[in-house]
C-alpha cells in the first residue's frame, strides 16, 4: 500500500490562486529551483557530452545515438509513438519498456527507501541505475539499444569520431588507451551536460508562467488544477507534486516514488506473447528479489511535458493522454473496458502480473478505491479539464 506525502486539500477556483502560498509540499527531490537563463557555453565536458549525445556511430548500427530516444523537440523523449524503442545491431530488437523523457532527471537521486519504506529514487523505469552517469552508461552495450559488444567497442568507435582528440585534449593523451577509464569519462561527460543545459530543465511551461505571476490560467485549465489537486477526485497531486515548495523551488510533478497501478498488458511487445513472461519493475532487481511485495512497482514519471507523449506507463499500453487518465478512474469501475475476460466470462483484471502478486495493486488511495458499478472519481468531462491543465505543463510556452 502506498504512502501517500503529500496533499493540498479540496480547491475551488477561488481557492486556486492560493495554491502556492497555502500547499508548501513537494519539497525534497519533488521540487527544484526555477532555471537560470541557458549558459552562452558550455564547459569543455559538457560540450563533449553533447556531441557523444548526438553521435548516432558510437552505435553498432551506425544510426542511434542517445539523441534517437530522447528527442529535444519531444522533451527528450521519443518522437515516434512506438510502444517500446528499436535497437540492435540491426534496428530490428525491440526494447523492453517504453522510453521515458530525461528532462528534469538531474534534480533526482539515487535509489533509497524512505523512513516509512516507501522506495523512492534511482534512474530507469526500476530505479537501478545510482546516478545520470550511471544511466547513461546502460544503452551503449544494452542488445536491444546500441548493441555494443563491449566497452572496448565503445571506444574504439569513439577513437574514429570527428572529436576523437577533442576527448583526449579533455580528458588526458592516453585516455583512450585505458578503455574502461574512458568509458567513465564518457559518462562523465553525458552526464554533465545533462546537469548543465538548461534545455533539460527549462521551467518554460505556462504553468511555470503561472508560478511566477505573468500569466492567469483560463478557467477550463483552473478546474484541471483543483481536479488534480482535490484528494477524493484525481488525487494527482498524490505522486505529482503541483506547488512550489516553502523555499520557492518549482514542482518536479513527481515525488521519485514507485506505485503499482495494474497497468493492462500490451500485445505490442514482442516479449508478452509468452504467456509466461512478466516485466516485474522493481523486484527483478537482484538486491531487491526477495521483497516480492515490491514486484510490479515501476517509477513515478513527472508529468512535466506529459501531453507531449505519445505512448504512456512503463509498458507503452495506452497510447492517448484521454485513454490513460480515463484508466486511472475507470480501472475498478469498468475493469471489462481494460482488461481480457476469462473464460468463464469474468474479467482477467491486473493481467499483466502473475497471480501471486496482484495484491501488490494500489486498490486503497484514490481514484483506485473504487468497485464495479461506483461512479469514478472524474467525469469524462472532468477528464477533459485535467488534461487541459496538463497541457499547461508543456515547456516552451509563448504567450499569443
């Protein structure tokens, strides 16, 4: 069961404006500093990060880099609307999980479980990568992404680039000569410029607009607000922080958290036609394979740029920000919408997790807290007034 943190009350339109001043949640790793304007230049890291970012022949296909799964146009994530990204040597392999953005990630942390145990933090869908660096080091030799066959491959690929001794101006004359050494540097260098663009963190949302006092939310996006705010109706604001913090840092729009939400399984991926196959999330973790009370519990996404997604949860099931809400508070009224039937006739509910572990599912916290025939908490049309305020959190906006 989860832990809910945090929660700001029911809003009224009126109330709304009042948000900031009167929910300071959010702090921690679930609110960050407001940007900084973009720096003229870079450090000599973090330009070398931007270039090995971009470099589609540190792959074995010759054509993916970092850049073709996180897009900046897309808030650096994918541009295409597949379920799960295509890597390998060949660009035949299908990944495992939907790609995720990368924005806003420098202002998370490593992997821990909190003083009540919730477990929160880490890099990936299962949180287990430590660091940036750590995460950017998983998909040059990842079989289904740049499909290195090793370190050494790296940076023999490295070696024949354009800033192959740009890399060693940097980071020492032999640095290539030591492969493991180099590999780190690479990292180093991804990870940095990650930390010092300020593309990856830009707080140019209308949102963030709002935040500052320069513009006013339209009433639609006002409702969206308090819906996503009001603990017995979207309950959001549960796992995705919406206020500024007591020292005036901006919402991250996630806490860093995991939950277990019974996301349908998706015939997409290639893997799911082995009716034996489950992508577990936490618990497949070594260190964690004994906390079966963990299995099924994928990271807490920031909805930051969220009505920029095309695919959606860690699987990539839904594939429309209207399909994905309506999931949320129609997953325990209408289960039949969402989920096969057996052969009896009854729904096969949660079918993407063995039956040993369906009691993992959050059924206790709103807007789960529901039964065949409840109302849900959202109305379709208050639906409607969520994602329009979702959309308010789309960065690079410019008044009309």
């Amino acid at each position: 069961m989860r832990i809910w943190k945090f929660w700001c009350g029911r809003l009224s339109l009126a109330m709304v404006a009042a948000l900031l001043a009167s929910c300071g949640g959010g702090g921690g790793s679930a609110a960050a500093t407001a940007s900084v304007p973009k720096a003229a230049t870079l450090s000599a890291q973090a330009a070398l990060g931007e270039k090995i970012f971009n470099d589609v022949s540190l792959s074995a296909s010759g054509r993916q880099s970092c850049a073709s799964c996180h897009d900046a146009s897309q808030a650096h994530a994918p541009a295409n609307a597949l379920t799960a990204q295509l890597g390998g040597p060949l660009l035949d392999q299908q990944g495992r999980r939907s790609a995720p953005s990368i924005n806003y990630l420098s202002f998370n942390s490593a992997f821990r479980f909190e003083a009540d145990g919730t477990p929160t933090g880490g890099f990936f869908w299962d949180g287990r990568a430590a660091s940036l660096q750590a995460q950017a080091a998983g998909p040059f030799t990842n079989p289904f992404e740049m499909a290195n066959a090793d370190v050494q491959a790296v940076i023999s690929r490295l070696a024949q680039a354009s800033y192959g001794d740009e890399f060693k101006r940097v980071f020492g004359a032999d640095i290539l000569s030591r492969p493991a050494d180099a590999m780190d540097r690479v990292t180093l260098a991804l990870a940095q410029y990650q930390k010092e663009d300020t593309d990856f963190r830009p707080f140019s949302s209308k949102y963030d607009e709002f935040l500052r006092g320069k513009v006013a939310l339209s009433d639609q996006e006002l409702r969206g607000l308090a819906l996503f705010n009001n603990p017995s109706k979207g309950n959001c604001q549960a796992c995705h922080p919406s206020a500024k913090a007591a020292n005036g840092s901006f919402p991250l729009f996630t806490d860093f958290s995991f939950d277990n939400l019974g996301v349908p399984r998706n015939p997409a991926i290639a893997r799911n036609a082995d009716p034996v196959y489950f992508d577990l999330g936490l618990c497949e973790r070594p260190e964690l394979a004994s906390r079966t009370d963990l299995c099924g519990a994928f990271k807490v996404p920031s909805l930051r740029n969220v009505a920029k997604r095309q695919v959606f949860f860690h699987n990539g099931r839904f594939t429309s920000l209207k399909e994905a809400l309506t999931f949320y508070v129609q997953r325990d009224t209408n289960p039949e919408k969402w989920y096969p039937l057996n052969a009896d006739g009854s729904v096969h509910k949660f079918d993407d997790l063995p039956r040993a572990y369906v009691g993992n599912v959050n059924t206790a916290e709103v807007p789960y807290n529901r039964k065949p025939g409840d109302s849900p908490a959202l109305t379709d049309a208050e639906v409607d007034d969520v994602i329009t305020f979702l959309r308010t959190l789309n960065d690079g906006y410019a008044p009309r």
